[in-house]
C-alpha cells in the first residue's frame, strides 16, 4: 500500500528536508506541496535540489488541499499548526513539525508563546528515555498525531536523559551551551542572518532563559529524571547552515565513578539506530552528522570539578527536525523505524 503524504510549508527549510527524505522513502508517495507567501511558486524555483518535484506548483495551505491525504506533515510556524489540525480529517496522520503541541504546561505555553494553548500531542523522540523505564517510542506506535521535538531539545535531551534516567546525575544545576547553523532561524530573510553579519563570527541569543526552546529542555529532562530538573540554557549561532553541537554539564551523584557514569550511557543506546555513544575520547563533531538522521554523544566525568559533561551533534534540519517527523511517521505507521533516513553523513 503506498502512503500518500503532504506538507504544508514546503517552501520552507524545514518542509523542503520533509520533502527531500519522502523522496527516498519506499512506502510514500508525496502529494501537496503548500506554502503561504510563496504559493502560486514552483518548487524548483526555491528548492532546485528537489529535482523531483522542481514543477510542482506550491498551492495555499489550507485544509482542503491537505485532506485526502494518508499523512500531512505541518512545517509552519509556531502557533499556525493548531488551526489546520483541528480542521483535517480524524483518519488523517499529522506530523506536526512546529511548537504548537510539544509543551504539557499551558503556564509554559503562555510565557513564551502568544497563541492559545493548544494540548499536547505524544513527543517524537522515541529515543528519550523516562524515570523508571521505558521511552517515548511506546508512545508513537499508532499515534494518529505527533509532535517533533526542537532541534535543540532533540540534542540536549538525548545528551542527558541517560544519566538522570539512571541517577548519576544531579537534575539541579545543569548547564547548557548550544550553537547552531542559521538555518535553525528558518528561511526569512533577517538582517541578523545575511552572510556580513554571521561569517566570521558566533554571538548568543535568547540568554537567562528567553529562548522559546527552554521549557521544552526542562520538561523532558524532568521527565527522565523523574523530578523537577532546573536548567540554563544558553544557545549560541554558529558561521554553518546547518548542524547543532550541544555541551552538557550536570554534578554527579556523590560517589559516582566514571565507569558507572559510562555505563548508563551505553545501557540507554545500546541498540538505538539513530543515537550513537562514541569510543571514549572520540568527540561529536558536527560534519559527521550532515545530512544524516543520527545524533552523536560523548560523555565523561570532570572529577576535578564534580560534573559529568555530556555533548551531542546533530543536523538540526534532518534529525533535529524532518528525520525526527519521518522517523514518527514510520512509527505511527507500523513501519520499520529508520525507513527512508540516511543513516550516514555527508563528508567533507
């Protein structure tokens, strides 16, 4: 049975990697392609490496012209994805790739975001693993809708979650310092974002909790650790297009060895596709991961100062965004989990 799919923002990044792995997949036929202000356009004319679908015309996004199809993907901005899903069909998938249903705490909603609160949707990061046992898998198979983590959550989540999942690490006082490729900001032309302003040079943003992508961090670090887990999270934007390198730190349990810090990083990823724990002293870096749906993690204890470090790389676009969506779709689907992801990256 083919798997007729759509994406509403695929003028965007974000839609445009949907569109790019669904071209790869075995199982899916894609059908609309939506855009906002770009309707009206050819695909080749904004996405001339998705030869495929370069005279696709992309058509409005609305709920007609997304209906009838097995799946839809929503690549819209944040607070725009609520009113279509409420709109589409009960037999339809939807793969929401935006904010709108990731976050469990309308307080947090309202603090960073100024639409309605909208609920939350089973999280698309089945690696992530939970206080007591068991991941966010168990809650995607079947799902009819799902919500793909932020790419930085993606990163600093599987960084983590293993060592609070298993009680070496303290959930108070843990730090965070990101850097991602400007693609993460999407496609919008920003004047922060032309090429004068960023090559050359790396600044923050969002500091002393402003970036939207805080509370998301905190909620799945509390729900590994199975208690209120308190963060500072500081991202910082990078001279790439594309990637995220995340660096953790977290105090250790009094007493805790580097052995037993190893160990429950091995136990968590063991036999994940999509999540791989380095050879010690091999470190992520973030052209290993290009273009792939893999997330690469190293981790090892300062004794000096008490604190497990933990990092992780990742293409913000493909596992930090569309792989995950995809991913989540073959779960939800009963698929074979990795169908359709490149399990490699693109080097140099």
């Amino acid at each position: 049975m083919v798997i007729t799919a759509a994406i509403a923002g695929a003028s965007g990044y974000a839609g445009a990697e949907i569109a790019r792995l669904l071209l790869a997949h075995p199982e899916v036929e894609i059908g609309a392609l939506t855009a906002s202000g770009n309707a009206g356009v050819r695909m080749g004319d904004l996405a001339p490496h998705l030869q495929p679908l370069a005279d696709r015309i992309l058509q409005p996004t609305d709920a007609q012209t997304l209906a009838g199809h097995d799946v839809v993907f929503l690549a819209l901005p944040h607070g725009h994805s609520a009113a279509i899903a409420q709109q589409l069909p009960d037999d339809v998938t939807i793969i929401d790739c935006g904010a709108d249903f990731r976050l469990d705490d309308e307080q947090d909603w309202t603090d960073y975001y100024d639409t309605p609160f909208a609920g939350t949707w089973p999280y698309g990061l089945p690696e992530l693993v939970k206080a007591g046992g068991g991941k966010h898998r168990d809650d995607l198979v079947g799902a009819r809708h799902v919500s793909v983590p932020g790419c930085y959550p993606t990163a600093v989540s599987l960084a983590l979650a293993p060592g609070l999942a298993a009680g070496v690490i303290e959930p108070q006082d843990i730090v965070v310092v990101a850097a991602s490729g400007t693609s993460g900001a999407g496609r919008s032309a920003k004047p922060h974002l032309i090429g004068a302003e960023v090559m050359g040079a790396m600044s923050p943003y969002g500091v002393g909790g402003g970036h939207r992508h805080t509370p998301e961090i905190r909620r799945n670090l509390s729900v590994a650790a199975g208690a209120y887990a308190s963060v500072s999270f500081t991202p910082t934007l990078a001279p790439m297009p594309r990637g995220i390198l995340a660096t953790t730190t977290a105090r250790v349990v009094p007493g805790t060895d580097a052995a037993t810090v190893r160990a429950a990083w091995e136990s968590a990823y063991a036999d994940e596709p999509c999540v791989h724990l380095l050879p010690e002293g091999q470190w992520p870096h973030t052209g290993s991961v290009l273009g792939s749906n893999l997330v690469h993690i190293q981790v090892t204890l300062d004794e000096r100062s008490g604190r497990v470090i933990a990092i992780a790389a990742e293409d913000n676009l493909t596992k930090g965004t569309a792989g995950a969506a995809v991913q989540s779709m073959n779960l939800a689907l009963g698929l074979p989990e990795t169908t359709g992801l490149p399990m490699t990256g693109v080097a140099p």
